[in-house]
C-alpha cells in the first residue's frame, strides 16, 4: 500500500526526529538530502517537507548557499539563559494559577505524570521520545493555564523540551521516577493554592532535571 504524501512526510518526520534524538544524525552533521532520501528510501519531496517541519521546532539549521544541518546541542551558557527564561515563565504561570484558582489543570497534569510513571517503550530511544514529548505537554498545560497567550506562544516557540531531551542519548535512560515524582509535588502545591511552595517546586524540578540529565551536583 503506498503512503499519501502527508503520511509519507510524518513518517519521514517522525523517522528524521528520531534519528537526531538518538544522534544517528549528530549535532552539527551536514544533511545530504540525495544521500539521505536514498537511505531511508523515501522520494526528496516528503525529505525537504520533513526538514522544514524540524527547523521549525530549531531541531536542523538551514544555512545560505549550503543546506540544512542539525542543529548544536545547547552549550553551557545557552543552557543557563534556557533554564533562567523557563524559571521566570513557570513559576509565574503557577502564580496565575493559583491566584485565578484555575485549578482544573491538576487533573490533565496528573494525567500525564501517571503516564509518564507507567512509560513502557520497546526501545530506549523511542522511550526518550515519549517521555520528552509527556514531560513537554505537562509544562505546556501548566503555561497554557496561566492564562497569558503571548508567554504560552513564546514558551512553545521555544522549544525548549526537544533540545533538552537530546541529552537523554548521552545519558542512556530517562529520570522515570524522579521527574514525575517532582510533578507530583507542584500538582499538589497548585491544589493547595501555595504560592511559595509550588513556585519552589517548579523552580527545583527544573533546575534538578538538568543536573540529573548532565550528571551534575548541586
């Protein structure tokens, strides 16, 4: 049976995704689009679809006069200024939360925790996909919540989950127990309506994520 162009072009994105993911294709890897389409065998039409869709979301670059690439993994520096903006954006989303008792968005966030508990992937890489993208919704239902469109729409046109997630690779494993049991706390400091405490919470989450993800200490 042969796919329909849009099919084809989220498979080859899917496909592409998690070949970056898994540096199949390596950060700062020039993308050979000939070679590429003859590799996963697909025609150069879905390819190019395919890798406009990922540089969209800053997964591949594209450079004047010479084509696409992956994109750098995020360096020290750049990984700082990333958790500064997240820290700012969240925990002044929780506030909103709280303060404009919105408080329904628990019930999608622990939907998504328990998930993310029960993640049962056939393959590591798949694995990371999919607690990447639970771990994304979370925080995007927290920032939607908020109720502020235009720092929802720049935390999204960060992307900021599927440059982190890259990391995973390195590691070999996702944190399954301890980033889901840290959501645990901010649910429960959103339903008890404290400020402080959940502000602490997502602060920490964020900030222990990484050091787990890099091997850090604090």
């Amino acid at each position: 049976m042969i796919r329909e162009r849009g099919e084809t072009t989220e498979y080859v994105y899917n496909l592409l995704k998690e070949m970056i993911f898994d540096w199949s294709l390596s950060p700062g890897e020039k993308i050979n689009i000939s070679h590429l389409s003859q590799v996963i065998n697909v025609s150069a039409i879905p390819l190019r679809e395919a890798l406009s869709r990922l540089h969209s979301e800053k997964l591949v670059v594209l450079e004047p006069n010479k084509g696409y690439r992956v994109s750098d993994i995020l360096d020290d520096d750049n990984l700082a200024k990333l958790l500064e903006a997240r820290i700012l954006m969240e925990t002044h989303a929780v506030r909103n939360i709280i303060r404009s008792n919105n408080l329904n968005v628990t019930e999608e966030m622990s939907r998504l925790t328990e998930q993310m508990f029960s993640l049962n992937s056939e393959s590591v890489n798949k694995k990371i996909l999919d607690f990447t993208h639970l771990d994304q919704q979370f925080h995007f239902a927290i920032m939607k919540a908020g109720g502020n469109s235009f720092l929802y729409e720049a935390y999204k046109g960060m992307h900021c989950h599927l440059h982190i997630g890259r990391f995973y690779h390195v590691k070999g494993e996702v944190d399954q127990k301890e980033a889901p049991t840290e959501h645990l706390e901010i649910i429960e400091a959103i339903r008890t309506r404290d400020v402080f405490r959940a502000e602490n919470a997502i602060s920490n989450h964020i900030q222990d994520s990484i050091n787990r993800l890099l091997g850090r200490k604090k």
